[in-house]
C-alpha cells in the first residue's frame, strides 16, 4: 500500500511539473514552497512528557520547504544522534529524498520522504531500543520534520526511511507507514507551553 501511495506522488508530480513546464522561466516564484514567517521549534526526547526543551530554530522566511527539512534533519544529526549513550561516535544522518505536494481545493498537501542513513546499524539499539526509548525517538523525530503546532504544518506527511528501506515495526510505535501531524500535535504543543513557562519563570525581573 505505502509503495502505492508513493507511486501516485510520484506520477502526480511528473504530471503536473510536465503541464507547467512552458511558464517555468516566468512564473513568480510559489509561496507555498517557502517556508514563510513561522515559528519553528527543535525537540528533545523525555521520558515523562516524551518531548521536551521545546526551543526557537529560526531560519529566513525565504527558505525553501525543502531546505527546512534538510537543517533539521542536519539539526537532530548533530544534536542527538551524533553519539550513543555510551559516547559512540555515530555517522548517522539525515537525506531529503524528495518533497511532493498534493493539489486540494484548500492548499497543496506536502509529503516528504526523508532517508535517516545509518551505515554502522546502531540507531536501532542505541535509539529505538525498548518501548520508551522507541516512542521518545519517534515523537522527536515526527515532531521536529513535520513541525505539527503550524497551521498548516511544515509537513502533512511524513515517510521515513532507515537506509533506504521501510523501517520495521517496533515496541509500541510503527514508522513503516506515513506520519500524520495530527497523531503527535497534542503532544508538541505541550512540550511549547511547558518551554514557554519555563522561560517566563527563570526570565529576570525587569528593572523598575
């Protein structure tokens, strides 16, 4: 089914790029590919709340959706998974495979496939190991792509990909499908009202 899925993206964006060809070199260019004046936040797993340390990451609002997703996934490479929990150095990270966006009567529905490349095979012991450690990483990792407190989201769908296959079903959570904002968006809003307060409590009290 997900194959399926991936084969009408794929002819649906062939298509249309095909029929807009002639007016490629002046057409504006389309808003609905950058990522605009949003409020984008970058996620830690905690094993309370499942996410936490819910922190501003700011890009210019003419970056392309496409090179959104690449810093963060540069972001989460270098931020979480550069080592294990023993201090292994890993050399996982992250490839945009391709972003497609499905027509609607509403606005364009965007799905992206990402690849989490992993050559030394240590993300599945190190990272999805056990039910708690596989569900902290799944919400971090959907939450941190698909930004799901936007409205609309960064991403309506999200495929993710372990060395360019379908990951396996694990304890408690299943990344072979595609990942919908709607599934984590109660969870990352409370991770931002729970950083929001933080920082209103240890903010300085202003001069008088």
């Amino acid at each position: 089914m997900l194959r399926l899925i991936l084969v009408v993206f794929m002819t649906l964006s062939i298509f249309l790029n095909s029929g807009c060809s002639n007016n490629s070199d002046t057409a504006p260019p389309d808003q609905s590919q950058v990522v605009g004046n949003v409020k984008l936040y970058t996620f830690s797993p905690d094993h309370k709340y499942l996410l936490s340390y819910a922190q501003p990451f700011v890009l210019p609002p003419n970056t392309s959706i496409r090179d959104t997703v690449d810093n963060l996934g540069q972001y989460l490479a270098d931020n979480y998974f550069c080592k294990t929990y023993t201090s292994k150095l890993t050399h996982i990270h992250f490839e945009v495979l391709r972003i497609d966006e499905i027509p609607t009567p509403s606005r364009p529905l965007r799905i992206a496939v990402v690849n989490m490349v992993d050559t030394d095979n240590v993300a599945m012991s190190s990272f999805f190991q056990g039910s708690t450690g596989g569900q902290t990483t799944f919400y971090m990792l959907a939450a941190t792509f698909m930004q799901p407190h936007l409205t609309p989201p960064l991403l309506d769908g999200l495929v993710l990909l372990y060395n360019g296959e379908i990951l396996p079903e694990l304890d408690h959570i299943n990344l072979s499908g595609i990942l919908v904002p709607r599934a984590i968006k109660h969870i990352v809003r409370r991770a931002i009202q729970r950083g929001e307060r933080e920082a209103f409590i240890l903010r300085p009290e202003k001069n008088s």
